[in-house]
C-alpha cells in the first residue's frame, strides 16, 4: 500500500504524462525493476495506484459525509473546507495537492487509453455525487439546507465547486479567500 500511495501523490500532482517511471521509482524508494515485476507497465500502476487513492479519498469522504454527529450543512462545509486546507497544505510545500479524480476526468487521452480508467473515473464521480446527495438530504431534514437546494443538482454544484476550487488553487488566489469564495458561494442554501 505504501508503494501505490508514494506512486498516487506523484500522479496526483503531475498527471500520468507528466510523470516519470524515474519519479515514480524515487517517490515509491524502489528500483525500476521491482516497480516493473510488481506492476507490469506504468499503465497498470496507474489503474492500481488510482483505485488505491479513491478507496482512500472514499473513506475521508464518508468520514465526513455522514458523520451523524454533523448536520447535512456542516458535513459539506466540512468537505470543501477539507480540499481547500489539503490545496494550502500542499501550496506551503510549493506544489499543488491535486487529485487525481479530477486529473483523469480533465485528460481524454487517458481515459480513451484503458476503458478501465473512464469507468473507475465515472463511478467515482456518481459515488460522490451521491454522497453529497445524501448530505443534502440529511440537511432537508434537519433544517440546515434550503430547500430550494435540490440534492441532485445541489450536489453537481458542490462538485463543480471543489473541483473550481482545484483548479484556482493553482493561481496566486489566496487559500484563504478561496475558502471565502467557495463558503460564500454555498451560503444561500446552508444555513
């Protein structure tokens, strides 16, 4: 596991096409030989480090979605405000936390490269989706989301929010007025 996690960060932040078998080598602290009789290509490193990062980032996610202690508005300030403190984190680091859900969904090359990447990419957007979906509807319930906020399309906005604010993570936008953008962005339905 620690390999495939040290092989997601660095594709993560630089993409498959951008990064080396040398990079990948030197993050994971193995030859090139043992990385190649573990995992065959970079291709199949690339399936395999990619479905380990989402099984993570599903757990994180989880956590925070529907932590039953939280109402359905707190649960997703708490998930943008997740992805806006891991971008900051990785800014003070001079580099970009990334994410490699949102690299490969922006890269056609690479999901026309293995069918499998585009569907592990389109599952694991609808079960975030659906996550958020279900936090809206926890926040219908106990008041702390507008109704007006339809938790399908609401969810799609929650999306497109945190991957905007992957994106403008990586101008001189400060981390600190992101979070303003993004919080001020979702107060006309979180309460």
């Amino acid at each position: 596991m620690a390999v495939l996690d040290a092989v997601a960060a660095e594709f993560k932040v630089h993409g498959f096409d951008n990064t080396s078998t040398e990079q990948l080598c030197e993050a994971a602290g193995v030859k090139r030989s043992s990385l190649y009789n573990a995992f065959v290509s970079k291709d199949e490193l690339f399936v395999r480090a990619l479905e380990r990062y989402l099984t993570v980032l599903n757990m994180q996610q989880v956590a925070m979605l529907e932590d039953p202690q939280l109402t359905g508005a707190e649960q997703i300030r708490l998930l943008v405000k997740s992805v806006i403190d891991e971008e900051r984190a990785a800014r003070e680091h001079g580099q970009a936390a990334g994410c490699l859900l949102v690299n490969g969904l922006m890269n056609p090359d690479l999901r026309q490269r293995d069918q499998r990447i585009s569907q592990i990419l389109d599952h694991e957007f609808d079960r975030v989706v659906g996550l958020i979906e279900k936090a809206i509807r926890a926040g219908h319930a106990d008041g702390s989301v507008s109704l007006d906020l339809m938790p399908h399309e609401g969810a799609l906005l929650v999306a497109t929010l945190i991957n905007g604010v992957r994106v403008t993570s990586q101008t001189r936008v400060s981390s600190d007025a992101l979070q303003r953008v993004a919080l001020n962005g979702l107060h006309a339905f979180l309460r």
